[in-house]
C-alpha cells in the first residue's frame, strides 16, 4: 500500500475565537489544516477514487439542478483504503469534536463533490434535513484539494442560521434555493463567504447551518473533499420523510429508533 502522511496529530492553530465564531455564527474557516505536502498526497488518492468510482456519465446540459451542481461521489472510505486513510484522520475529528464541544465523533459518511468547470449552482439547503439524528451536534467539514475562489463555487454561509434548526420540508432544488433566499432576507442573516481558499484549507459548518455554492465560472474543476460527523452518543429518530428513510437505510444501516449511532459505518474516529 501506497505509504501516505499521517494525519493524527493535532492541529494546534484552533483558537478560542474560531470556536466561539463556529458556535455563533455556524460555521468557520480553518486555514491551513493540511500541508502542501499532505494535500498533494491526498489528492491523487482522492481524485483517482472519485473517478474510479464516479457514476455520473450523462452530459452537463442533460441533468438538473442538482446534477449540474456537482459530481458526488460517496463514502469513498468504505471503498478505498487510501481514502481511509484521509476520512479516518485523528486531525480532522479532533477539529470537529473541538468546535462541537464534545469528547469523541463518529463519521456519518463522506463525499468528494467535484463541481465541473460550468457547473451550476448548489441551492441553498440545510444538510441535516436527510439525517434522522437526534442532535444538532453535527457538522461538515468541507476541504478544497485545489486552491479555489469565488468563481470556482465558494461555499456560501447565511450567518447564524443554525440557531432556527430546521426550516423546511424541502430538499436540495430550485424550491429550496427560492424559499431559503426569502427566509434569509426575511431574518437578516448575513451571506457570507470566503474570497478564496488554498488547497488543505477547510470550512466547517454545522448540520442545520443554510448554506449554498455558486456556479463553476472558471475553467477548472472544483475538487472538494467532504466529511460528515455526528457527536458520540446521538441517537436514531424515526425518519421524517423518504429521504431521511434513504439515509437510515444507506449510512445508518437501518438500526432501530432510539439505537445509537454505531453502525459499522458509523466508526469512532478518536
């Protein structure tokens, strides 16, 4: 096996004020979490998975919205020792833990999505509205692997909007992105994002934190690795709606309401 750096040290940069702007706001910027080196390394693994394992094969012009929004290739992890690797990081989990508040997480899945040069928009949407997870402790780490800008499809944060939880009963669509810009207008939250991001940086967001992406303007793929976690110690709740019973199916494997979360691809990463 190919012999990649290890990334279970701790990251020691994580300062008082990134937590406290997570908590209030919902989310944070991270710059520098891996190195030049680490990211490099992990970028061939990663894009080589998300090709092999990429299944999207239709034309940009012949998906819908969500399908021109990105390429999204999941729990890679589960499929790739290389990636294991990558989504199993002690250096990662210690992040996200830390900016919960809690002892240990455990991984919900991940996702490589790669927005195509000319890419579409993601709408605005709330990641935990597909996870039938008691706790709001949850949150997305969202990793470029190139050095990005708003052009390329920046990850985009309405401020303070996790504090509401859940909103509607809508997932990710022209629908959602319609009624989740009204809601924000509504409340004032301020829109806000990253000018630009160097490879190894990383954005972190909570579950019900409303977030979207712009279109890819520019001529290079966007290649952003993902990671899902959920606190330690949440539970099954009885899905809400057909995609939250997908999800109980796919990344929960169907444990019982009220179980906790500890399916064999939901690991302990710390």
């Amino acid at each position: 096996m190919e012999k990649l750096p290890v990334l279970d040290d701790s990251f020691t940069a994580l300062s008082h004020e990134q937590v406290n702007e997570f908590r209030k706001n919902g989310h944070t910027l991270i710059q520098g979490l891996l190195h030049a080196d680490e990211v490099a390394a992990y970028r061939r693994v990663i894009t080589h998975a998300a090709e092999k394992y990429n299944t999207e094969k239709r034309k940009l012009e012949d998906r819908d919205t969500y399908g021109k929004a990105f390429l999204q290739i999941m729990n890679l992890w589960r499929s790739d020792n290389l990636v294991q690797q990558f989504v199993m990081s002690k250096r990662f989990a210690r992040v996200a833990a830390d900016l919960l508040g809690v002892e240990n997480v455990r991984i919900y899945h991940d996702q490589a999505l790669f927005k195509e040069p000319g890419g579409g928009p993601t709408p605005w949407h709330q990641d935990q509205y597909y996870w039938p997870v008691d706790t709001h402790h949850t949150v997305t780490m969202w990793m470029p692997l190139v050095d990005i800008d708003a052009a390329m499809g920046m990850l985009t944060f309405a401020s303070g909007s996790h504090k509401k939880g859940y909103v509607f009963n809508n997932e990710i669509s022209d629908e959602s992105q319609d009624k989740f810009d009204e809601y924000i207008q509504q409340h004032n939250f301020p829109v806000v994002r990253a000018a630009a991001m160097k490879a190894g940086d990383a954005t972190f967001h909570y579950g019900y934190t409303i977030h979207n992406a712009p279109a890819n303007q520019s001529q290079k793929m966007r290649e952003v690795m993902t990671i899902i976690y959920v606190a330690d110690g949440a539970r099954v709740i009885k899905p809400q709606h057909k995609w939250q019973e997908n999800d109980h199916k796919t990344w929960l494997m169907g444990l019982p309401e009220g179980e906790l979360v500890t399916s064999e691809l939901n690991p302990l990463v710390l």
